[in-house]
C-alpha cells in the first residue's frame, strides 16, 4: 500500500478554511441533541417531495412551448447539457423581475452551487504569482478556502479601512490586486450590508482603481417587512466591473446545487477578437464539473416558472420565519444582556447575527458549549485569518424551530455567564 505524507499533498489541505468547512458542517452531527444556532442552511419547512415533479414537468412544458419535440425535451433533462447551462435565460428573467439587472443570458454561466462560480472566476483571475485577491473582513470561509485551493493569496480589507490605501500599498510590494470580493446584503458572517452610498463609493474607488468586484448575493432578498430593497452592485454597474454571483440554495433548493456567475466582461484575445468573460469561464468549468446537472437546473427552471421568474413571491413563507427568528434572536439578547457587557448586530435581514463578548471564542469553546450546554453556534474565528484572538461568535436564525429559540439562548448565556470574568 502507498504511503502518503500530508506534507506532500497540496499545501491547502492543511490550511485552517478548509478544515473550516468541513468543521462546521459536521459538528451538528456530533451533538445530536444540541440545538443549532450554527446552521446557514435554509428552512426544512415547506420541502415538498411532490414541488420536484410539479417544477419538472413545468420545465418541460416550458421547452415544449419554445418548439422541442418530445425527444428533444428528454435529451435536454437527461443527457449531458450545453456548458453554460440551460437555464440561463430563466435566470436572467429572475434577475430582472427581483433586482431590476438587466443582463445578456449569455454572460450567465449556470454552475453547481455559488461555490463553483466562485472557484471559476478566481481560477480565471489569478495568472501570476503576484496577484492577490482583496476580500472585505470578515470574509465568508467558502471563498478564502477556494483561493487557497488556487494559490490566491488573500488580502483581508476591514470595514474601516480605505480601499484605495490598501490597493496602493499591494502595489507598492509589487503585489498585482486583481479584484475585491464583497457581500452586501446581509453578508456571511456579520449579518450587516452596505448602504446606497457605500455601494456608489465602492463602484467608483473599483473604476478609478482599475479593479473587479466580486459581489456575492445569496441573502440579497431575504429582507425584513419595511426595509427597501437597496440595489445591488451589478444593478448600479455601468463599467461592467461587477462579477456577480448567485444561488439558489437559500431561494430555491439546496439539494439542486445551482448557482450561476454573470460575467458580462470582454475579453480580448491575442488575436484581437473580443468575448465574454463568460465564455472563458465555460471553459474552466468544462473540465470541472463538465456541466451543471440538466436534471436540477429543471427543477429549478420549474421553480422559476411556477412563479412568474420571481424568488421573492416564491419566498414569502420564509421571509416571514427568518424575519421574525432575527426579532426574537435580538430582542432575547436584548432581555438576557441588559448591561452592555455582551453587545450584538441587529441586521435589517438575512440569516445571520455577531455576538460580542468580553472572552476569546474559539473551537474548544464551541465543544464545550456542545458537550456541557447543549447549543451549537459559529465561532467568528473561522471568518479571520490567523491573528489575534476573537471574542465574537456568530449566530443563525435560518435553520431553528421558532419553538427552540428561547432554550437556545437560555443555554448560551448560560455559557456566556459563566466564561465571564
């Protein structure tokens, strides 16, 4: 039997977001009978067996309408499909109904989940040992541990920090910035997002810099009653500096494992001709994944369709519970931590609240708080590169019964309580 040393292997495979990943999806696991507040995964709510074969045959009868004959219909679902997807036109539909970004479906390649789209475009990205990848701070582990898959170095940018300086001192080293990515509807971890004028800013200081931005939107519409929908980046983009990328995950099916990246920038090829970034994606992801599963791209396809191409409409059961899991998360915080001791995000939406407590959170304390207290949460510590310690966790409201809510935060201050000093 071949021996392997892990040393090696792929530097990668020792860094701390990839162990990250695989940590936080399968601590649940260990612990049963604790309640989750550590989960990012969309309701189990409405799931549905039958919505699967309501939304294919939709599909169906949607290629049947645009001429397919019955052959042609079960070639498209069953065989391997075109490489950019077939579905993308109902995406750009959707984009158009619930964003009001008006995109060529051709620019849109359709990937399995958000997580391929993000691998493409960095692949595509990154050309020289040089180049570095800008990410705001604290950075969603998904997107730090592709970069590092791809020998990406990371330059992390903190909220406050000045874009432009930080691009201008990795200049100065002789480091080539190739893009910024950046969440700004209810971001992964911190909950929070950019306002409108934050967003114009950002589009100008990307222009006058000469930079990409990477804007990623999986929580853009899960907004609470009340609060306007604020464009995204993509939607105010005149210069086509915006990758944008999307899921349906947390708006359509997570099983499906459909995502998609538009990437309406041209290239131009030593030859001069001119295309889209797109099609170069096509082609990294021709020797990923092949193609994207024709089956589930249907069925998300059907999803669109059932609903007039809008998630929002589609998603209205769901706003409703995360909006009012947030509320109760918040205000139980609020009647548990009167004395300003332990502080906390109030995000206007989205999945996602950040504790601030006066003590260092970390994987042994999650452990504890599993084993001893029986309630799981995120230590903010996997959204960091290694630095000094973190006292913040993060909590979800996605994935718990309105029911548990009121244990849950029973059992963390509970734990709170005790690790204070």
């Amino acid at each position: 039997m071949a021996d392997l040393k892990l040393t090696d292997l792929h530097g990668s495979l020792t860094d701390r977001a990839l162990n990250s990943m695989n940590f936080l999806n399968e601590v649940s696991h260990h612990y049963p009978d604790a309640i989750s507040l550590a989960a990012g995964r969309p309701t189990e709510q409405f799931f549905a067996l039958e919505d699967l074969h309501t939304y294919l045959d939709l599909f169906a009868d949607h290629l049947r309408k645009q001429g397919y004959d019955e052959a042609a219909v079960r070639r498209t679902i069953f065989q391997y499909g075109r490489t950019k997807g077939i579905v993308h036109d109902l995406i750009a539909r959707n984009l158009a109904v619930d964003e009001d970004l008006h995109v060529d479906p051709e620019a849109i390649v359709v990937t399995v989940g958000c997580q391929e789209a993000m691998l493409l475009t960095l692949r595509a990205l990154r050309s020289d040992p040089n180049d570095v990848l800008l990410a705001i701070s604290p950075t969603y582990v998904g997107l730090t541990g592709a970069a590092r898959l791809l020998d990406f170095a990371v330059l992390p940018v903190a909220k406050d920090d000045d874009l432009a300086a930080v691009v201008k001192a990795a200049r100065a080293d002789g480091l080539r910035p190739r893009a910024c990515y950046v969440m700004p509807d209810f971001a992964n971890p911190s909950g929070l997002s950019l306002d409108l004028e934050a967003r114009r800013q950002l589009l100008d200081a990307a222009a006058e810099l000469d930079l990409l931005l990477i804007e990623d939107n999986p929580y853009g519409l899960f907004r609470a009653d009340g609060v306007d929908r604020i464009p995204t980046l993509k939607a105010l983009d005149t210069d086509r500096r915006v990758v944008y990328l999307g899921s349906f995950a947390k708006t359509g099916l997570p099983g499906a494992r459909v995502g998609y990246v538009v990437a309406d920038q041209t290239v131009e090829a030593p030859d001069g001709s001119f295309g889209l970034l797109a099609d170069e994606l096509s082609k990294i992801k021709s020797m990923v994944t092949v193609n994207t599963s024709p089956v589930a791209q249907a069925v998300i396809g059907g999803k669109l369709l059932a609903n007039d191409f809008s998630l929002v409409a589609a998603n209205r059961r769901e706003r409703e519970i995360y909006a009012a899991n947030l509320r109760a998360i918040t205000d139980g915080l609020e009647a548990r931590f009167p004395q300003g001791e332990v502080s906390w995000t109030v995000p206007s939406g989205g999945f996602f609240v950040v504790v601030t407590v006066p003590f260092s959170v970390d994987d042994v304390l999650l452990e504890k708080s599993a084993h001893e207290y029986g309630v799981l949460w995120t230590p903010m510590s996997h959204f960091y590169d290694a630095g000094p310690p973190i006292h913040a966790l993060r909590l979800s409201c996605s994935a718990v019964a309105p029911a548990q809510i009121d244990a849950a935060l029973n059992r963390l201050t509970a734990l709170i309580t005790d690790q204070l000093p």
